[in-house]
C-alpha cells in the first residue's frame, strides 16, 4: 500500500473525518504530522501545498488536498487505486 502522510492539527473535526475515511479504505498507517506542536512543519506544510489549512493529505507522493478534497477523490473511484489497492 502506498504511504499515506497528513499534516494535522489536535483539534482539527476535519483530520479525524480524513483519518477515518482512510481507514475504511484498508489504511494501517498514517504518518501525522502535528503542525499545531511544530510551526516549522507548518511552514514546511504551507511550502509544499501553498495551503494554510489542515488536514493535508499526501498519498506517496502525490498531493490530495484536504478532507472535502479527499472524500471527492473517492466519490470519483480514484483513492482506492492511488493506495495501490
């Protein structure tokens, strides 16, 4: 399976919906990555998306987006493939 990554926040109803349709879909694993406890990775996050908001989501390399962004994705039948599954 290809590896999920998520820029987060604790407190973020957004994070834990994308969390949960992950782990649906057969996601084990989701690398977090807490900009709320790091402002580097914050920045880092916003260089890479040029996003403020949170979650972020990365499938391998590819940039999904955030949580409406990833429920699309499946809607359309295209996450599944983008795990390798």
């Amino acid at each position: 399976m290809t590896p999920v990554k998520m820029y987060t926040t604790q407190v973020c109803p957004f994070c834990l919906r994308a969390k949960a349709l992950l782990k649906q879909r057969g996601v084990e694993a989701i690398e977090e990555i807490r900009i709320d406890l790091d402002p580097a990775e914050r920045a880092r996050m916003m260089e890479l998306t040029g996003r403020r908001t949170v979650p972020q989501i990365f499938i391998g390399e590819t940039h999904v987006g955030g949580c409406d962004d990833l429920i699309a994705l499946d809607q359309r039948g295209g996450l599944l493939p983008l795990l390798g599954r």
